[in-house]
C-alpha cells in the first residue's frame, strides 16, 4: 500500500523479534535510536523461545548454542548481550553431539578438538591425514573470522578499513567465500563413509549435504565448537530473547507484543511505516523485516511486484523443510549414565535427507536440571518434515497422522534410550502447520537452501534490499540459520542502518 503522508513514529522499525530482529534493534538502541519492535507473538525469540507446561520449560527449537564464548570476535552473542550492558550465565557442554550413524558409527564430537580428531581417526584410521588436514583447513577460515569485527559487507569504509588492518584474513574469506565443504573434504578424503560422514556433519545444522554447504559457515561451525564451544544458557535457550528485549528497553526502545504487521507501508516506492493487522499504524524512515524473504516480500508486501533480485534469489534457494518436534517430559531413569545433550540417530545413510530420516535430539536438562521437575528431563526430539504431508488433512487425521509419526520416532530412539515409551510423563507434537503458526514462517521452514550447487555463499543476499528503506535481517540473509549467524546478521544490518542514519 502507499501512502499519502507520514510522520515518523521511531527512527527503525523491526518487525518481529526472532535473535535477528532483536540484535538488530539493540546495537541500533545502543546507539542512540529510537527503535519499535513489533512482534505478533506473546513473548520474544521466534525459534529461539520457548514455552511452558506441566512444570517442564521447553524450546521451541534452538537448543545447541554457539556464540557464548569469551574471546575472539565470533562470540556474537556475548557480545549482543553486553552491547546493551546484559550478561547470561551458561553451562559449558563437553560434547556438541553424539552421533548415532549406520554401520554401528558410534562417535562424539567433543569440546576438546585433539579428542574429537583423535576419535575419529581411531574409526578411519587409514585416513588419519586427511582428517586432520579437512578439519584444519576449517580452522583456517574460523581464524580468518574471528580476527575481525563482523559488520556490515555492505559498508564500503568498514571494507576498506578491515582490510587494512586484517589484510591475509580477508584474503583467506576471500578465496573461500565461493567454495562449498564437498570439495574441499574430497581433496583430502577418499573413504565414502567418512565423505557421508562430513556430510551429516553439515546436514545436522545446513539441511543440505556437504557438496551444497558453504564453507565459511562450515569453518564457523566445526570450529568454534571446540573453541567458544557449545554453552546453554541458564533458565533455557528463551532467556536469551529476554535478555536482549531487556537491555533494548533500558536503552529507552520499545518492543509490543501481540501486533502481527499486515504490510509493510509504502511512499514513492520507498519504505516508510508499517500497518498491523488491527490497522494501528507506525511509521519510520528506516523498516527491517525480521521475517523470511518468502513472507516479506510475498506477504508483507504485494507480491506481484517482487522485484527482480528477489526473483533471481529465489531461483537459486528454496524453503528448506520444517520439523516434526516431539517435546517430551521422561523419568530420569529413562536416560543412560553418561548420555549427552546432543544426540543425532540415523539408521540408513540414503534416508539422511528424505521426510523423517534423520532425528535430532536435546536433553537440555542434563546441564540446566531446572527445566523439569525433580527427578525428570526434558527430550526434545525433532525430525525434518515437509508441510505438504500435513495439508489438506480432516482435524482426525491430522491427529492421527501426528500420533502415528510420533510413535515412529519414539519406536527408534528406544534404540538409544531403552525404556523411553514406558518412562514417558509429558508428550506435545508440533508439526510443519505448527511452525508456520506460531513462528510466522512460510510453510514452517527452517530457512532457505540452495536449489543447486552455488558458489558458496556468494548467492546469499545481505541486508539491504531493492526497496530503499527496507532492510532484512534473520536467517535468509548472509550467513543464514543459527543463532550465531543471525546475530552476525543483527550486527551487520544494524550497522549499515547506522551508517544510513548518519548514527
Ligand atoms: C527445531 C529447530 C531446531 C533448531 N536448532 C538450532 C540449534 O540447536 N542451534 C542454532 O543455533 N539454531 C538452531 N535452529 C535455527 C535457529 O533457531 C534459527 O536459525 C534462528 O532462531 C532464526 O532467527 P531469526 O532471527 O531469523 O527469526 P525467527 O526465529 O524466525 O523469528 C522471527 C520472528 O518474527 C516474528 N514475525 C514474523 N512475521 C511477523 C509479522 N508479520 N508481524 C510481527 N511479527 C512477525 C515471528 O513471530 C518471530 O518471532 C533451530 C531451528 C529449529 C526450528
């Protein structure tokens, strides 16, 4: 819609307060904005929140948290929180995941890299150099990274700048900003069970094997788990919305909940408010989008002017799936002594990207026990799932199918869990229909991955977009999904809108 006159209410509007949105209005609160989120949900965090039953506190999904680390530049959490005078305790987790694969490939990726290296080289030891030399090479680009402040690729003086204080680091990004994890891992190993083996590796966080997988996300992850490391947050993954949406009001900024954005408003083609559903209108030079592209420029926007960078970037990425998620409350004595947090079960390496093939599990409890009652943990279970399975179903099938996929996923895990079914006290089954409900995502998705092969991450767009005055931020701008990236994202977004406002 365009409109005829407007007076600005704030100088930025976010709307929603997924980790992008709020990192994005509090390092702009920080700096001196006057910033309105608005957020259609009850509380704040999108897929990052949480909710409440029978005494247990689940997450809604985010569960393996990177970016609390101490030092470095890529603990952009920690840095988030502290820009806006907030802090978290969290608990360190020794081992990221359990991997739970075919062929009886029993291993754990832990917290101390040489013991991870060690592990997997015992399995493939016929390929102990090339192990080695792949997850060095990982290491590479991390150190690349986190020599620098992250901020905004899209500010030419902060280029110029970085460059001249960083000049090998930003080459090294460089020269692997095009590439994808496949080839490089095929450079240096030949065994094809341990090739599948990289490949979940990047599946269990990109969704997409390692052939599609960029590597700078790849050299974020595979590295600072043993560097920052896997740290959860005390009083769950939900305290870290609240923290943020704390600091942000204490810097004088605003967040309303329960106002859904109908559209984004219009004048010259230029963005300059937003309207909410109730038609309460808020208007603002400067409009951030915290949800995915699909839903902004489909939805918040009319779609039958999708301008044409929107068009070209989605014939290079599609919606990934979404999930089925079992949350469920078991007697503590469901669980073996020495299980991990984090645990990733899949039977047939040909099902690792069909519906329902690979299931990713979280036992939050075992590092923060206040989640459940005494003497019970919390398994949050979750597998990915498409939405067409679950349309265009009468409310008793839909039920049934739920119950009938849950059982299938319980069935399974008794496999690393012997006694779950009988140990159960608390189950909630959230499908692909749930995601798209309750976190506003098009279709449920987890976010977009490339069509093809692409250049690594040179297809992903960052911040700004074809509309002057409306920026994106979140999981489908550079780098993507993952707490730490949309953070990188918040930072990056909030600094150009800075350089924008003259801030
Ligand atoms: C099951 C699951 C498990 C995951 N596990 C991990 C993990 O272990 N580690 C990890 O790092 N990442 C994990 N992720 C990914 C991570 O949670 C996401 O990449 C990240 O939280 C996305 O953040 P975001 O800022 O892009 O937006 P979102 O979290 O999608 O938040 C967007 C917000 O905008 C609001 N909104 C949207 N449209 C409107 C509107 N029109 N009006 C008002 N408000 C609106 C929504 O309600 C929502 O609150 C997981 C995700 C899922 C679903």
């Amino acid at each position: 819609m365009s409109v005829e006159s407007s007076s600005p209410d704030y100088d930025v509007i976010v709307i929603g307060s997924g980790i992008g949105g709020l990192v994005t209005a509090t390092q702009l609160a920080a700096k001196g904005a006057q910033v309105l989120v608005l957020e259609s949900y009850l509380i704040p965090g999108g897929s990052a929140g949480y909710f409440e039953r029978s005494g247990y506190r689940f997450d809604v999904g985010a569960s393996m948290i990177f970016g609390f680390g101490k030092q470095g530049t890529t603990n952009l959490l920690t840095r988030a929180l502290d820009a806006v005078d907030m802090s978290l305790d969290t608990y360190p987790d020794p081992v990221q995941i359990h991997y739970h694969l075919p062929g009886d490939l029993e291993l754990k990726v832990h917290r101390d890299y040489e013991a991870f290296i060690q592990e997997l080289s015992d399995r493939f030891p016929h390929e102990r150099k090339g192990i080695r030399k792949f997850y060095d090479e990982c290491w590479r680009v991390f150190n690349c990274l986190n020599a620098m402040e992250l901020l905004s690729l899209e500010e030419p003086r902060y280029l110029m700048r970085v460059f001249f204080q960083h000049p090998l680091a930003c080459l090294g990004l460089v020269k692997y900003l095009p590439q994808n994890v496949g080839d490089i891992a095929r450079r240096t190993i030949r065994d094809p069970q341990l090739l599948k083996f990289i490949d979940i590796e990047c599946y269990c966080w990109s969704v997409v094997p390692a052939e599609l997988t960029p590597m700078i996300n790849a050299g974020m992850v595979f590295s600072d788990r043993h560097y920052g490391g896997i740290n959860y947050p005390k009083g769950g993954v939900g305290q870290i919305a609240q923290k943020l949406v704390e600091g942000l009001e204490k810097k004088g900024s605003k967040i309303l909940y329960k106002s859904r954005v109908k559209q984004i408003l219009l004048k010259n083609n230029k963005a300059v408010g937003v309207e909410l559903v109730n038609g309460k209108r808020y208007m603002a030079p400067r409009v951030v989008s915290n949800a995915t592209r699909w839903n902004t420029f489909e939805s918040l926007l009319p779609s039958e002017t999708l301008p044409p960078a929107e068009q070209s970037w989605q014939e290079r990425y599609q919606k990934s799936p979404s999930f089925v998620s079992l949350h469920l409350g078991v007697e503590a004595s469901v669980l073996p002594q020495g299980t991990e947090c984090h645990h990733i079960l899949l039977e047939d390496w040909d099902k690792m990207e069909t519906s329902h093939g690979t299931i990713f599990v979280s036992i939050p409890t075992l590092l923060d026990p206040n989640l459940a009652p005494p003497g019970y943990h919390i398994i949050h279970t979750f597998t990915p799932s498409w939405i067409d399975q679950w349309q265009g179903l009468t409310p008793k099938k839909y039920e049934a199918q739920k119950e009938e996929i849950a059982d299938q996923i319980i069935d399974r895990l008794e496999s690393i869990f012997p006694g779950l079914e009988a140990g159960l006290d608390y189950e909630e089954v959230g499908t692909p229909r749930t995601h798209r409900r309750f976190l506003n995502r098009q279709d449920g998705t987890y976010g977009p991955i490339p069509k093809r092969k692409l250049l690594g991450l040179l297809g992903m767009p960052f911040n700004r977009t074809s509309i002057p005055g409306l920026y994106c931020v979140g999981d489908s701008t550079f780098p993507g999904q993952g707490l730490n990236a949309v953070a990188f994202s918040g930072f990056a977004c909030a600094h150009r809108i800075a350089v924008d406002l003259g801030l």
